[in-house]
C-alpha cells in the first residue's frame, strides 16, 4: 500500500493528462482485484464521466480547474483553482457532474438491456446509486452546491440525512465526507443573509432559485426511481 502512495505521488509529478491517467490506471488496478477488470473499467468511467461534466462547466464559466483526479475507495474530484464568482455559477458546475454521471448511466443500463448483460446492469447500479448519493443536500457534496443557491441552512436538513446513510451503510468514504462537511455545517448554522459578502454572493432571483430547485428535485426523484428499479433488476 505504501508504494501505491508513492506511486500516486510521482504520478502527479508529470502534468494533468499523466496525473488523470496515472492515478485512473492506478484505481483501476485496485478495483479489478476487488470486482474484476469489466467492471472495474466500467465503474472507473462513469466516475470520469461524472467530473468531466464538471471540468467542462467550471472552463464554460471561466474558471481555473484542475484535471480529474481519482483515489481508490474514496472516488474522484477536480481541484477548483478559484472560488466560483456567485452562487449561480457553484450550482451551474455542481450540478453538471450527477447530470452527465446520470446520462453516462444511461448509456450502460440501456447497453445492457439490450445484451441482456448483468454486468452492465450492475456498472449502471452503480452510477445510478453514486450520483444519488452525491446530491444529499450538504457540502462538499454536489447536493449541497447546488442547494446553495436556495440558501446555505438547506445544509442543516442534509445532515440528518448523511448521519442516517453513515448508520446504515458506514464506508470510509461517507465518514471522511462527514468530516470535511463539519465547517460547512457550522458556516450553515450562523449564516447571515444580510451580511454584504453573503448578499453579494447569493444574489439571485426568485426564478432562477426555483429553476434550479426543478432541476435538482427532479433528478433527485429520477435516480432514486432507477437506483431502486436496477437494483431490484439485478436481484
């Protein structure tokens, strides 16, 4: 495990493209040991296709990003090198990931229905529950980005829900999300609308917020129904 480390690291030493590429191969290693090299690659590519959709958002928005990055047993991000101008822009690139991650879904349940492939079935299980998962409405996850722009307290409500998900399904990867969504929740919890940063910031109009509130409730909704309709396909 420790020459992985080390591998990761000198990896990341050779630029963006060597960085995606090194530490993709390198989760794809790991994964194939565990689930085999088909749906490991499977799996490894919804994960791309997720944090492409928010690479190609942030640079639509002018913003400095960095390339996807994978780690195993955790998942992927892309480093934003500046925060987001407003709060319209954090939904606009956050949302992008679990609306490509979803369509990229898409293509491998529809793939597999029509080879009838129970692999298939299981990488699209994946991305459809991944996707789900991502937008629990608290930050740092998309959810809670997107439900932002609604107001930050919305955070208050998904912690709750991300408690109960870490009681009935502990991973490594909730309880290090759970930690990092610790200031955020306390940011949540003294948020000052009046305050001129935050007036500055989550000034947007009353349509816009129900645009986005269609859109996030709305795929919310669509890949619950699929997370729980492939799930009881592959039993």
């Amino acid at each position: 495990m420790i020459k992985l480390v080390i591998l990761l690291f000198t990896v990341l030493k050779f630029g963006k493209i060597a960085a995606t590429g090194g530490t993709m191969a390198l989760s794809l290693i790991i994964y194939a040991q565990i689930f085999g090299w088909a749906y490991a690659g499977g799996f490894l590519a919804l994960l791309f296709a997720h944090e492409m959709g928010h690479y190609v958002a942030a640079r639509q928005r002018g913003l400095n990003v960095g390339a996807p990055m994978f780690i195993p047993f955790v998942g992927a991000f892309i480093a934003l090198k500046q925060r987001p101008h407003d709060v319209e822009t954090e939904a606009y690139v956050a949302f992008a990931g679990p609306f490509v991650g979803t369509l990229a879904s898409f293509a491998c349940y529809f793939y597999a229905r029509e080879v009838d492939s129970r692999l298939w079935l299981a990488v699209s299980y994946s991305g459809f529950f991944l996707n789900f998962l991502n937008l629990l409405p608290v930050s740092p996850l998309d959810g809670g980005r997107i439900t932002a722009i609604l107001s930050p307290r919305v955070w208050l409500v998904g912690a709750p829900l991300m408690l109960a998900l870490l009681l009935y399904r502990p991973s490594p990867a909730l309880i290090l999300i759970a930690i990092v969504a610790i200031p955020q929740l306390r940011m949540a919890w003294s948020f000052d609308p009046k305050a001129p940063e935050n007036a500055a910031y989550y000034n947007v109009s009353a349509e816009l917020k129900l645009e986005y509130a269609v859109m996030y409730f709305g795929l919310a909704a669509l890949l619950g129904i699929m997370t729980y309709t492939v799930h009881g396909m592959i039993d």
